[in-house]
C-alpha cells in the first residue's frame, strides 16, 4: 500500500484481505481511526486476551515487560470480520 492508498477504508480492507490479521502498523492505524475495534492478542503463554485498539500497545509492552511473554499475533475476531465484511458489501452471502 503507498502513503496514498493509506485511509481508514482501505485499512480495513486489507485487514479482511489478510483474514483479519493485524500487523504492528496497522495496531497503531486503527488505534487511531477506530479505538474502539475489539482485538484478540494471542500470547505465548498466556490465555488469549480481547483488548480495545487503543490500548493494544501498552498491554502487549505491559505482558512483555511484566508477565514475561510474547505476542504471537494479534487478529479480529471472526464475528467482527464477518460484520465488517457486511458493512463494506464485501459479505459473500
């Protein structure tokens, strides 16, 4: 994707053409364009954990620096993708 192709919509595209996978980058986008998304972080370790966009990085630097583990991916929720797919006409109903 380049600096243009960079929006929200686009965001959220690629993130259910990656099957609602997250990257590090992406973390941070939506943390700033929909604080609100619920995230699943997939510990080492530790259960998984829904955690709000916005707080995402402090939890995962908070479970690295404090509880020891490491994050082995961070994702939507099916539920969510699937209503996300709904809401952008993407739903292959």
């Amino acid at each position: 994707m380049t600096t243009n192709d960079k929006t929200p919509m686009n965001l959220l595209k690629t993130i259910i053409d990656q099957m609602g996978a997250v990257d590090a980058e992406q973390c941070q986008d939506l943390a700033c364009y929909f604080p609100n998304a619920e995230l699943m972080i997939q510990w080492g370790y530790l259960p998984r954990e829904a955690c709000r966009a916005v707080e995402v990085a402090h939890r995962i630097k908070e479970g690295e620096s404090l509880d020891g583990d490491y994050v082995r991916s961070v994702w939507f929720t099916s539920t969510a993708l699937t209503k996300l797919k709904e809401v952008l006409g993407m739903s292959s109903a």
